[in-house]
C-alpha cells in the first residue's frame, strides 16, 4: 500500500495593531510552526451520509497520513491581505520573503487554511462567511481599506455591524465618519473581485466540527455568521475569494483546498494561550480525517 501524501495546511495569526503589542492569536499559532502531526484517514472513498464509517475500524480501512502545518503572520494592515493573499493560493503557493520556512511551499497548494485572529470576548468563535463590504475602520497603519464603487443596494452594511469587531477588542475609534453630510464611501473589495457575492459561506461544516470539538472538552466555543468587518473579516472574504479563483482554475481532479477562520479570545479571558493552541491542533487533525465534498 503506497503511503498517502502528506495534508499541508497554512495556519495564519494577525501581528500587532492596537493595545495588542504581541496578537494573541500569534501566540497560539506560533507552536504549530513547521510541526507534524498524523492522523488516520480511510483509504477508499467513504459515501455521503456514510461518514460515521470513519470512527469504525472495523467497517473502514485507513491509513496514516502526515499533516504538515506552517505558519504564517499576517500584518493587521488591509494592504498586507490584498498582497499576501492571494499568493497564499497559487499553485505553487508564492509566500512573503519573511516567511520562515523549514519546507518548500507544496507544488500542488496548501489543503487547508486555518486563520486566526482575536476578538474581545471569551471563548472560541468558528466564522462561517466573509464580507466583501463594509470595512470603514482604520487598520494598524491608519489606513482604509480601498474605496469601491457599487449600486444602492450594495455596499456598507448597517451601522451597528461595521462597529461589532470594535466592540468585541473594545476600541472604537478610528472608525471612518460621514463628511460635510455625505455618505460614508462603500470601500472593501472592488477590481479584481467584481464577480465574487457580497457574502461568501466556508465549505467547511462549521457544526460538525464545533461539536466534535465541544465532545473534546472545548468549551466555551460557538459559531457566528459576523466576522467583524475588520481585518479579520476582510482576510477571511479575501482567501475565500481566492480559494474559489484557484480551484476553477486548476485541473477537477487537484485537490480541493478549503478555508476556515477562528476567533480566539485576548490572552486568559476563559481560555490560556496553550488551550487555544490545542483547539486549533485538534480542528486540523479532524479536519484533515475527513474526505472534501
């Protein structure tokens, strides 16, 4: 029996912005730099609807397969995303210079993306969609993000929405205002981006995966369709995007990457840097036990 290829997975964590010298969510993806872990996985395909074969040894024939993660910093700045990312999804994948690597980017493409990054409240938060609008707070630069042009229906969301990130890291300010009674410009994704939704869903069952984590003692964790409007907000729609983009350029029968986000909370509300970090590792190993749709 040939050994399966290994599974590699990109794992991503915010840098400094605000009262954030060190991001926690740095802090809890930095230990899974250049590690590998193992996880069995069946050896033939496994039919929709039949997934509960995979915990039966007994009905399903696995095999063990290497994962290996890299990790990547991502700086809070809307710019950093809009170079970054997109090379992140190139086949083969094109990371900054100031990656540290301990293994060439896979010819074929990262299987996964698990990004990271904080939010003000406790516990873990699983985000099902990106937003492509909306994004009117200043980023670690005190830049905005790119003005768009777009039809009346489109653009910001409402007001409360483009507050909830700052209010969930408790700061506020810095949040873009009308001028001289216009209306506050629309900015997030524009050329480039024209034929993707206002909202774009993870293919990843979130529920799933949320209550295989809580039967692992994670708690507590939740799902959210609000990813903040933010930096987080605004890489998460970006690597959807762009996940999209690769997969129909490439052949169907390539592998089909997906991506996932995580809020974590600051460092010891609720959870310690260690326990986040052992939830983002037992997220990848189920993850990776179970085929792509």
């Amino acid at each position: 029996m040939s050994k399966p290829r290994p599974y590699h997975v990109l794992v991503t964590g915010f840098g400094p912005f605000s009262h954030y010298t060190v991001n926690p969510s740095w802090l809890a993806v930095k230990p899974l730099h250049n590690t590998v872990l193992k996880v069995d996985v069946p050896t033939e395909p496994v039919p929709p609807g039949d997934q509960a074969l995979l915990a039966d040894t007994d009905a399903c024939v696995t095999a063990t397969r290497e994962i290996h993660i890299t990790v990547l910093q991502v700086p809070v700045t809307y710019d950093a995303v809009l170079s970054i990312v997109p090379g992140l999804h190139a086949r083969p994948p094109i990371l900054p210079p100031t990656a540290d690597l301990a293994r060439s980017p896979p010819l074929d493409g990262y299987d996964l993306f698990f990004h990271v990054g904080v939010m003000g409240s406790e516990g873990l938060q699983v985000e099902r969609v990106g937003h492509k609008f909306g994004y009117n707070k200043e980023d670690a630069t005190g830049a905005l993000a790119p003005v768009v042009d777009v039809s009346r229906d489109e653009g910001n969301p409402p007001p409360e929405a483009q507050l909830s990130e700052g209010a969930r890291l408790g700061d506020n300010d810095n949040v873009e205002s009308p001028t001289d009674g216009n209306d506050t410009p629309t900015r997030g994704f524009g050329k480039g981006y024209e034929s993707f939704a206002e909202e774009i869903h993870t293919e990843v069952d979130v529920e799933k995966l949320v209550h295989h984590l809580k039967r692992c003692g994670v708690q507590p964790i939740r799902t959210s369709m609000d990813t903040g409007h933010y930096l987080c907000d605004f890489l998460y729609y970006c690597s959807l995007a762009e996940c999209k983009r690769s997969s129909a350029k490439n052949d169907k029968s390539a592998s089909t990457s997906r991506v996932l986000f995580l809020h974590c909370p600051p460092i010891d509300l609720s959870l310690s840097t260690e326990e986040v970090t052992d939830a983002i590792k037992t997220s990848v190993m189920w993850l990776c036990s179970i085929p792509t749709s």
